[in-house]
C-alpha cells in the first residue's frame, strides 16, 4: 500500500475493499462498488488475464458472482459480492481484444470455450449447454446472416488446435451446419430446430410475445358487451374505425370527406388511391362476417394466414405496387425499429398465432394479435390497419365493444407499442388498449351526427398536442377525466 493510501486511510478518507484495493466511496456497499466499476476492478486485481468461456459471452458475473477468467495458472479470488475465477489456459489469441488491462475473448473463442465439458463443482459451471449455444447461433443468424454464422466458424476452424478443442470445434460446426442447412444434426433449442425445419423465426419477438402473454394474464379484464349492435351503429362504428385507423398511417381526409368516400361513392379525382384505402379498410371492419372471425376459430394456421391475406388484398385493392395479400420481400423500417425479416415472417407469425389462441379473454386475444400484426410488419404496406382490424375482429367475435384509436390518442398508442417493442414492458400498451375501449364503449353510435358531436366534444378529432388530451364521454357512475 503505497504511502498516500496508508494516509488516506488513517485520515477516514479511504477504505480497504480487498487485498490491494481501496476506495474513496465512504458510503455505499462494497459489492455495489466493485459491480459499478466492475471490468475496471478486475483488470486491477487480475491483470493480463483474459474475460473468457460464458463470461465473455454473458459479460456479466454468473449468478453467483461467478467471472471466468484464463490464466497461466488455475486461481480464485473472493471479492465482495464478486469470485474471480482464473482457469488456466492460452493467453491472448488472435480475435481477442483489449479492454482495460484485460483482453476479451471473441465470439469463436468463447464459444469454443463454452462447449467443452465442465463441471459445476463449485458455483456454475464455466460452460453453458448447448440448447443455449443454438440459440445464440440462431440469434447471430437473425442478425447478422449466414455471413456472421460463416465468419465464426472460419475463426473457431483456425482457433481449435490453439485452444486444444478440436472436439468442440466440431460440435460447434454441426450446429452451424444445421442452422444453414447444410448438415443434418439433432438440435435442442426450440428457435434452432425451428430454423433447420425451414421455418425459422425472430426469437426477439418470441420474447417480446412471452412477455405481453404473461402481463395479458395478470391483466383482469372489464367487460363492455356488445352482444348485437344494430346495422346503423356497426355501419358507424366500422367507418370511424376505417377514418381513424388511415389516419394513423398518414391518410387524412376530413370526416365529411371520408363520409362521402364510404358512404356515396365520391372518390377523388386527386387522391383515388387514398380514398380507396379508406374504402378497403371499411370493407373489412365494416363487415360482420369478417370481423366475426377469431384467432381461435380458425382450423389451423394456414387458415389463419389466408385469412390475413385475404384481408390485406381487400384493403390494398387499388395499390398493386404494394403487392396486397403477398409478404414482404424487402425489411421495412419505421424510425430507430427494424421489423421482422422477410425469411422469418411466417415463422414468427406461427409463433405469435399459438400464444394468441392461448388467451382466453376476448381483449386479451386483441391486443396480442394486434401486436404480433404490428410487431411482424408482414407486408410492405397497410401493415398498421390490418393489426388494428384483427384486434377488433377478436373484440367483435367475442361480442364485446371494438376499440376506436382516434386522432388525439394517436401518440399515446404509438408509445404503447414502442415500449413494448423496444424495452420490453407491456403495461403501457394494455392500458391504452384498455381505456380507448372503454372510451368506444361509453358513446352510442346507433346514430351518425350524435356520435360525430360526442368525438369532437371529447377531442377525438384533434391533432395529438401536448395540451389536448382525450376526454372520457359524461358516463353516470364513471370518472370522466383521464
């Protein structure tokens, strides 16, 4: 301990966290310390060594503060809330990269490292099983090609005699050769097994669906029945539902527009195409037959993605560049999110259709089908429309209230689904889901120009401002602010 430590210590001003390391930090815990500065601490107490077998991969410590590290010599070290474990092994190997005075083992190197047999004699085991390693490979197929899978087998191929793992190498390489179809090897990972069967999916997505199942059933559902509207308030509300939902997408045209398009036939001269989008929309929400179709009525999943296309032609009719009722050929794009690849639409779709079914609530089924439509993007247009009219074809065949997302709370669906999409928390978007279905169900829309009145006294119709929020209709017994 140098003579400014020992000092600083006397004074009160620095403590001893472990053999040779010290801290200024008086207050916090000293696991919380040593995990905040985490790579920074192990590069002081081990130094020279290499971040290696899960560890590199994971890099996190293991669940029991594990942290593997290849050494020219075996070794634990025991730190507050974290255990170095050294294991001895090649030093730096070409791939390797410097972090601090540390190096990190590449991916092929770790992933060799992970597949050689070990033991958990004490704590967790230094490798992972191999379901795992599938999934990881299937994961870096997703995102980076059969390029990326081709890459790391190369380096692992140059790797395995420096490494001593000519044994791994070759499971490494099996599974490899299954995930790109070139080799047949048992696989235990459902997302790889998937893959080499030929219909492969987005195992993010597979999570992003898990999730929302598991908070749709902790969600307790508030009935709002619609046993049998009448023809004029179906008619009503099938065409406020085409209006808003075109006017998410961009498609705006006032309502009296919009009524004229639907209800007399006026398409314009100017804008044809949109104005059959607003009539292809109201032709699916607007009939009982289609709409009167759940998730759960179909015989199977082909039956189910007939329908989705069938539907998708019915709104895009008029715009053959957009290739209705076809899937996607090219990504698409929305912002900072990358939809599902055009190689894993129908097995994703497959993915989300089984936890739909599971759902046994009418609005539960909704919203997962809406966000596996939204989530999958499965066409190059119209993609917004079809999820919401599937979510109301689930409401409607239940015989509950469909949901309106009108103008103003535009914005607060949208986040919705972008919180779910990219941070993984469902609640926001059920509670959207939630409140503008009790918002449809609190108007009557048995007559046209009463409904119209109530959407404008309640902002329905405004642009999404900061300032404007959407009002509960009066409801006797009901909160009627948001």
């Amino acid at each position: 301990m140098s003579r400014d430590v020992s000092a600083a210590v006397a004074a009160g001003k620095a403590r001893k966290l472990a053999a040779r390391l010290y801290t200024s930090n008086m207050v916090d815990a000293p696991d919380a310390i040593i995990r905040r500065n985490l790579w920074r601490v192990v590069s002081l107490v081990a130094p020279g060594t290499v971040i290696s077998h899960r560890t590199a991969i994971e890099m996190k410590p293991a669940g029991d503060g594990s942290v593997f590290l290849t050494a020219g010599y075996d070794r634990r070290v025991e730190l507050p809330g974290l255990r170095l474990r050294l294991v001895q092994g090649p030093g730096a190997v070409e791939g390797d990269t410097q972090l601090f005075d540390l190096h990190l083992a590449s991916r092929p190197r770790a992933l060799l490292e992970v597949l050689k047999p070990s033991r958990a004699r004490e704590g967790v085991a230094r490798g992972l099983p191999r379901a795992q390693v599938e999934e990881l490979l299937a994961r870096d197929l997703v995102a980076g090609g059969e390029a990326k899978l081709n890459t790391i087998r190369d380096q692992a191929r140059t790797l395995a005699s420096v490494l001593d793992a000519d044994e791994p190498f070759e499971t490494l390489n099996g599974i490899i050769g299954a995930l790109l179809g070139t080799r047949k090897t048992a696989l235990a990972a459902p997302v790889a097994i998937a893959r080499a069967a030929g219909e492969p999916y987005d195992p993010l997505r597979l999570e992003r669906f898990q999730t929302l199942l598991a908070a749709l059933r902790a969600h307790s559902v508030v009935p709002r029945p619609d046993a049998r509207s009448s023809d004029a308030e179906f008619s009503n509300l099938a065409f406020f539902d085409a209006y808003f939902s075109n006017f998410i997408e961009g498609t705006r045209f006032t309502v009296g527009e919009a009524h004229e398009i639907v209800f007399d036939g006026k398409i314009p001269e100017s804008r044809p195409e949109d104005a059959n989008d607003v009539l292809g929309t109201y032709r699916l929400v607007g009939s009982r037959a289609l709409m009167g179709r759940s998730v759960s009525h179909f015989s199977d999943f082909d039956a189910f993605i007939d329908a989705l296309r069938d539907a998708h032609a019915e709104i895009l009719s008029a715009r053959p560049d957009k290739r209705p009722g076809q899937f996607k050929k090219v990504g698409n794009v929305a912002g900072d999110t990358t939809f599902v690849e055009p190689d894993l639409v129908r097995g994703t779709l497959r993915q989300g259709f089984d936890i739909a079914r599971s759902l046994g609530e009418p609005f539960h089924r909704s919203a997962a089908m809406m966000f596996l439509l939204s989530e999958v993007h499965p066409f190059d247009d119209g993609n917004g429309r079809i999820a919401r009219a599937f979510m109301n074809a689930e409401l409607i065949s239940g015989q509950q209230r469909r949901i309106l997302i009108p103008i103003v709370y535009r914005n607060d669906y949208l986040t919705g689904l972008r919180v779910l999409t990219r941070q993984g928390h469902p609640v926001p978007l059920i509670q959207v889901l939630d409140f503008a279905q009790k918002y449809t169900a609190a108007i009557d829309f048995a007559d046209y120009d009463r409904a119209l009145a109530t959407l404008r006294a309640t902002n329905a119709l405004e642009e999404p401002r900061s300032d404007v929020k959407l009002r509960m209709p009066q409801i006797p017994h009901e909160d009627v602010e948001v």
